[in-house]
C-alpha cells in the first residue's frame, strides 16, 4: 500500500545481493524509492566518497538510477533529518502529470537530436506521446511500430524525457509504452474533435438567395 519506500543499506558493504532483490521487488511494483546509505561516518573512514559511490551504484546496477540517495550516520545523525524530505519530492514525482502538448515538444526535440533506429528494415517512426496514468507516470508513444524497439534507444527516450520532465533521479519510476497507429498527432486530435461542433464560419449555409429562395413559387401563365 506504501507509495514510497526506503531501502536501508550498509555503506560500508554498499549494495549486497539481497538488497537488490528487494530494490528490483520495489521498482517492479511501480512504487517510488529512496536508498539511505547509513553508517556513511564508518564508510568515509574506509576513503569511500559520495560522488563515487552514486556513480558506481548506478554503473553498477543502471535500474537504480531513478532512485535519489541520501547518506547519513544513524550514530551521529547526520543526513538523517534529509529522508523526510527526499521521500515528499518522490511521492510527488510519483503523481506528476504532464500536458501533452509539452511531452510532444520534448519529442520532437528528442528525434531531432537523434534519429530513431531501424527495427528489421523499417525506420521508427514516432507519432505522438500522451500521458495514460500517474502513479508512477506512464506515457504511451504512438508509432509505427510495437515490438521489437531496441532497449538502447528506449533507455535513450526515458533519459530524455525525464531530463526534460525534471525527474531525474527523484525517485519515481517512468514507464514508456508503445502503441501502433497510422495517425499523426494532429491527425489523432483532428479525428477525436469530429464529434465536436463545427468550426467557426464552417456551417453550412443555404442556397444563394436564402430562405425566400427556397419558398418561391412560379406562377402558371
């Protein structure tokens, strides 16, 4: 039922086997995280640094990087008072919501600055992107293609758009669907208006002449 949770971890040991297992139950249930690297006094002592130990964690284990990590000294009480805290700003990144309109520029940026990859001897194309649900944030992207799109070039869109989106390493997961369609975006939202009243000035209008036009009557001579 938790929305965020923490995983305690030995600094002094860093990340053991059993916290993964327990780090991958939490991302694959959807659920925001932060890691608490505790007895850091003990693990400075040992010439460990924080810069190092962030980027050897998410080298290490790349499904983590999502995850913020706060390190602090149960004995001292150092960093302690900064879990509260980062915990709030992962549940909050966990109910984001983005427009659509936005999540689309940052497509279109995202394409522009590399070309989608060939999947057999088609080319990716990306329609669209919207927003499905929250909690955590899951965006579906319209395309050509469903299967068969390479992990590179999917971990390549969610570094994009969580750069873009500001959820980098907040602590929410970010998961990416793909959808086949024939439809552009515009098209997409063109089709979805069809039911909506008609445009401005595109009624239709009567014969020339107006009603009287239509009730004239001719005369028999």
């Amino acid at each position: 039922r938790a929305e965020v949770l923490v995983l305690v971890i030995d600094a002094t040991e860093g990340i053991t086997d059993q916290d993964v297992r327990l780090a991958r139950l939490v991302e694959s249930n959807d659920r925001a995280m932060v890691i608490v690297c505790n007895k850091w006094d003990a693990a400075a002592k040992l010439d460990k640094n924080v810069p190092g130990f962030v980027r050897d964690t998410y080298r290490r284990y790349p499904f983590l990087d999502f995850a913020p990590m706060v390190f602090t000294s149960a004995l001292t009480g150092d960093g302690v008072d900064q879990i509260l805290s980062a915990a709030t700003r992962a549940g909050a990144a966990w109910h984001s919501t983005f427009q659509t309109a936005m999540l689309n520029r940052i497509l279109g940026e995202t394409t522009a600055a590399l070309d989608p990859p060939l999947v057999g001897r088609r080319r990716l194309k990306l329609m669209y992107v919207t927003q499905i649900s929250s909690a955590p944030p899951r965006l579906a992207f319209f395309t050509n293609l469903e299967h068969d799109i390479p992990a590179h070039y999917i971990r390549f869109l969610e570094g994009r758009f969580r750069t873009a989106l500001g959820l980098e390493s907040v602590g929410t997961p970010l998961r990416l669907e793909f959808r086949r369609t024939g439809r552009s975006w515009a098209e997409s939202r063109h089709a979805r208006g069809a039911d909506s009243p008609p445009a401005r000035g595109s009624e239709a209008r009567p014969p020339r002449g107006g009603a009287a036009a239509r009730g004239r009557v001719r005369k028999k001579v």
